[in-house]
C-alpha cells in the first residue's frame, strides 16, 4: 500500500454535469479534502495519473469512456490500482449498483447526494471499507459486462473504419484539387513567362533599348520562375503526404551538384554581405538520388541558411563521408534553432 502524500488528502471526481460537480466539490473542501474534477473519462485517467487521487468518485453515465469501463481501468493503473473507486450515480437498480462492483469500483452511493452522509461515506470507503457482490450474481454481471464491452468495442470499430474512410475520401479530394490547381496555374505562368521573354526579343530585334522596360521584363520573368518553384513544392508536398512522389534514382556528383546550388545564391548572399562558401568536395564518390528532388532541399536549405543570417555573417557548406552514409552540412552564423525545438 502506498504511503499517503502529506497534506489534504485529494479526491478526483469524474463528471459532466457542471452542478454536480460544484456541489461534491464545495461539500468536500469543506470537509478539508483537496478536489480535482474531470469531465469526462479520459480527462478522468489522464489527471487521476497527475494527481495520484486517494479516491475517485466518478459517475456512471458520462461521455466517452462510461464509469465502468473508468473504474476497470483504474485498478489496472500503478497509480490508482490502491485508490478506492466510487460510483456515484443516479442509477438506483440492484443490478446497476452490482454491474458497478464487478466493473472495479469498490462503493456504490446514489443520487440526489446527501450532503450529511456523503462525507462520512467517503471516510469510511477512505479507512477500508469496501462493498461485495455475491459469488453467485457475480459471474453473470461479469458476463454481461463482457458483452458489453465486447458491444461497444465492435460499434466503436465500426465507427472508426466509418471515419478513417471519410478521411481518406477528403485527403484525396484534397490531393486532386491541389495537383489540379498546380496544374491550372502552370498553364499562364509558362504563357507569361514565354510572352516576357518574346518582348525582350522583340525590343532587340527592332534595336530598342530601353533599360526600363527590360528591367520590368526580367522583374516579371524572375516572379514567374518564382511562382512555378511555389506551384512544384505545393504540387510535390501533396505528393509526398499521399506516398505517390516517383524518384528517379541516379549517380549524383554532388560537388557539381553543390557548386551549381551555390554559385545561383551567391547573388543574393552578395546583397546580404554574406561569405557563401563551398568546402573542397572533390574524391566524394557519386551519391543515388533523384537530382531534382535533391537539388530542391539543398536550395531550400542554404536558400533558408541565408535569410536567417544577418548582414555580414556567413554559410558554409560541407559535407563528411561516414561509412556509406554522406552528411551535407550546412552551417550559419544565424540565430540557430533552440534544442528543444
């Protein structure tokens, strides 16, 4: 038997009805009881394990988990199996009251509470006092317990292979609108990219120049690039959520790979002030990947390195060869990511 904490001895009560729950309470603090109320079953377990509760009260009727099924879990619980558990109930019944007793609680009181009597009940089941079935009704409550849960196992079944179906009848209408709409908008974007980069043949071919309106052409053509890399990641991250992504596996020289990567930031880091460097990758041996896909998350990643770092810092990329895993390392003098995140 464990040894009681010092202080008032707490007592978790699992209901939900709010006017219950303010009556016992207020009834038992006056008696110098600590109280913790839960509203519902699983709430119930998850604070009688923070609390270590000397008793439980709970009821019988009360959403999700009932009381029975509470009370069964409770003795098999380290932290509750020792604490009494009662019923506290308005179902008045001799079988109500012995289905309660077989299910694992340990004292049945019914409702409307009297408030003179509960708390002397409530130190007699406290000292030890405990209420029996007899043998001979206790193996058919048993039985009928068993069925019971066997019962509502089968519906809660059921229930959930009703809504697992519906979550995936939703995340593919999901899937298909988001690889539609990619699509959709691939469409104007290649136009509006193809008609900029006709303009600025045009304005050659008939020798105009005019800075201004170049400059407004490679504006718009370097927005369309970025709108059709938005489109591919919105379109790939739905692909890989529903485990259709198809990787085209081929020896990668990642030194190319990695200089290539680079060499497109360093315009950026440049504006930034930033020293973007590349570590001596040559001897590194070829490396299978989906070139595409793999170029993708390293730019994302040292594209991310940069903005980070403020102005005049730096981004290093390096690499390590461990047995026959390779480890890309890209290292910044950035404000990092807290360990605990």
């Amino acid at each position: 038997m464990p040894t009681q904490p010092l202080g008032p001895l707490r007592i978790l009560y699992i209901e939900d009805d709010p006017d219950s729950q303010r009556l016992v309470q207020r009834l038992l603090e006056a008696e110098g009881y600590a109280v913790s109320i839960a509203r519902d079953g699983l709430a119930g377990l998850e604070l009688a394990r923070q609390v270590r509760p000397a008793l439980v009260l709970t009821d019988i009727n009360i959403t999700g988990m009932t009381g029975h099924e509470v009370a069964t879990r409770l003795k098999e619980m380290p932290e509750t199996r020792h604490a009494p558990v009662i019923a506290l109930t308005a179902a008045t019944l001799a079988t109500d009251r012995e289905r309660a007793l077989v299910a694992g609680c340990d004292g049945y009181i019914t409702k409307p509470i009297d408030v003179d009597t509960l708390p002397r009940q409530i130190a007699r089941f406290l000292a030890g006092a405990r209420e029996k079935v007899a043998d001979d009704v206790k193996l058919q409550r048993l039985e009928e317990y068993r069925d019971s849960l066997v019962g509502r196992l089968e519906t809660t079944v059921a229930e959930l292979q009703k809504a697992n179906a519906e979550l995936r009848r939703m995340d593919k209408i999901k899937r298909d609108f988001v690889i539609l709409a990619g699509h959709e908008l691939r469409t104007p974007t290649t136009l509006i990219y193809g008609y900029t980069h006709l303009l600025k043949m045009e304005l050659q071919q008939i020798g105009v120049e005019n800075d201004r309106v170049t400059d407004m052409a490679d504006r718009i053509t370097a927005a369309t690039k970025r709108l059709n890399e938005v489109v591919d990641a919105v379109i790939n991250m739905s692909l890989i959520d529903s485990e259709q992504i198809e990787l085209t596996l081929r020896p990668i020289q990642v030194e190319n790979l990695l200089y290539s990567i680079t060499q497109e930031l360093q315009p950026v880091a440049r504006q930034r002030q930033l020293t973007l460097s590349l570590a001596d990758l040559s001897g590194f041996p070829p490396l299978p990947a989906d070139e595409k896909y793999l170029r993708r998350a390293l730019t994302n990643l040292i594209d991310n390195a940069i903005k980070y770092t403020p102005d005049g810092g730096a981004v290093a990329v390096e690499a390590r060869l461990e047995g026959a895993a390779l480890h890309l390392i890209v290292a910044d003098t950035g404000i990092g990511i807290q360990p605990d995140e």
